[in-house]
C-alpha cells in the first residue's frame, strides 16, 4: 500500500488557515506486516503542524525538499528545533534529509543563527540528482529534475505495484510526461490560472497540468499548488478539457491510497 496525505497545498503563500506545499508519504506491505516507510514531501509553512496531528518528526524516514523556495521548505527550520528541542527521553535518530545542491548551507545558517548547534544535529544532508533513486523500505523513489526558476526535483514513488508522481513546481517540459509515465496518481502543480507565450516555464496551469496527464497515460490528477485566489472550479473544468480520468483538487487532510483498504 502507498498513501499520500495531503498536509498543505497552496501556491505560493497561504490561505486562512491552510498551509504551503507539503504532503506525507507512506508505504507498507498490505496487511500491515513488514517494513514501513514515512517521508515528509516539502515543508512549506503550515505543513509541520498538519503532519504532527499524524506523525512525530522522530517518526519520518526522510523529508524530501523539492526546491528552497520558501513554499516549499520555510517549515524546515521548525522541524530541526521539533527534534532538537521537542520532548524526547533520547535525541531522536539523525533524520535524512534529501534536497537540491547546497541546502544544508542555504538553511544552515538560519537555523542556527550562529550558535553552537549545527543542522547535522538533527539532520543528515543528501543532495538529490537528476535520476537519482533511493529506496527507503517498501518506497522506491526517483529524482526528476523540472523546468523551473531553481534547481528542483519532481518525486516518482512506488511501491506493492503503484506508484505515485509529484511534479513539484515546473513549467511544462518532457521531464514531467516521464515522471507520470503510468502513474496511477499524477499530482501537478497548477499556479498559474492561465498561460500566455510570453510567460516563462516556470509553472504548470490546469489546462496543461489535464494535457501532461493525459500524455502520460496517468490514472488520476489530483492538481495541487494553485494559489488561495484561484478558483478550483474553473481549474477543474480546465484541466477536463483535456483529460478523460479521474480528476480532483488537493485540499489540506484529503487521504490518497493505492492498495491495501482504505
Ligand atoms: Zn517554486
């Protein structure tokens, strides 16, 4: 089985109590024997606090950083005072932390504004690629490096036979029609309402979020990343024009499970 939680899904900054990207994945055999896996997708602002209603931070395999965009990873700083300063009877195992070149030195400094503590005390840096694959338990994941304004990598995960493809932020480029390659659940950005030429790829809108999906063969698109003023509505129907399958709009706390019972 694999499931992603939705933990905060707006663009850019947030809505009235909502949060910026991120989103926990998890995997574990069908009948709940075996090995598990739990990795916290982005941390925009506001997605620490939904994943600690499902999971302690001293829970996670691994927190995956898209991009260093502040939607993506403000609420990074706030896990690493979670697990050094959070209740704990010992210090919580290193947690790895995977992102684009150099992010440990970008929020480094932040995080510990010149005190004698050190990222590496709660965190263990590992750069993302493009193509790179890990495996964390059941979870088979891949780095897919998109179109976008900073290096950033799109997340294919599968596992039991299903697989799951995140685009991250991206323009409409190839990488992306790879990443939800049969994908039963493509979730795609959509920030930007409408598309004109003149505009850099830096963002998907719905109608070429419908387009990619359909071109990929992807069971489901879930769009996600539209910004609070954006009207879901209208999104939908755009991204109808040009898909035929299943079709929804993330919200904050919406379950998505491939597999197992729901
Ligand atoms: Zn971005």
């Amino acid at each position: 089985v694999i499931r992603l939680t939705v933990l905060g899904s707006c663009g850019t900054y947030p809505a009235p109590g909502r949060a910026c990207s991120g989103y926990l994945l998890e995997a574990g055999p069908d009948d709940g024997s075996g090995p598990s896996a739990k990795v916290w997708v982005d941390a925009g602002g506001g997605s620490l606090a939904n994943l600690l209603a499902l999971a302690d931070p001293s829970e996670l395999d691994a927190i995956w950083i898209s991009h260093l965009h502040v939607d993506h990873v403000n609420d990074l700083p706030l896990a690493y005072y979670a697990l050094r300063y959070g209740d704990y009877d010992r210090a919580p195992p290193i947690l790895p932390v995977y992102g684009p070149t150099g992010w440990a030195d970008r929020l480094g400094g932040f995080v510990t504004m010149g005190t004698s503590s050190a990222l590496e005390d709660a965190f263990e840096a590992r750069e993302l690629s493009d193509g790179a694959r890990l495996t964390i338990g059941p979870l088979e994941l891949t780095a897919v490096a998109t179109v976008h304004s900073v290096e950033t990598y799109a997340l294919r995960a599968s596992a039991g036979g299903h697989t799951i493809a995140y685009s991250a932020d991206s323009g409409p480029c190839d990488a992306l029609v790879r990443l939800a390659g049969g994908a039963d659940l493509f979730l795609c950005e959509s920030a930007w309402a409408s598309w004109s030429d003149d505009m850099p790829p830096h963002h998907m809108t719905p109608a070429l979020a419908g387009r990619v999906a359909a071109q990929a063969g992807a069971a489901q698109l879930v769009l996600t990343h539209l910004r609070p003023h954006q009207d879901r509505r209208a999104a939908l129907e755009q991204a109808g024009d040009g898909y035929g399958g299943k079709l929804g709009v993330a919200v904050e706390g919406d379950v998505y499970q491939l597999g197992g019972t729901p």
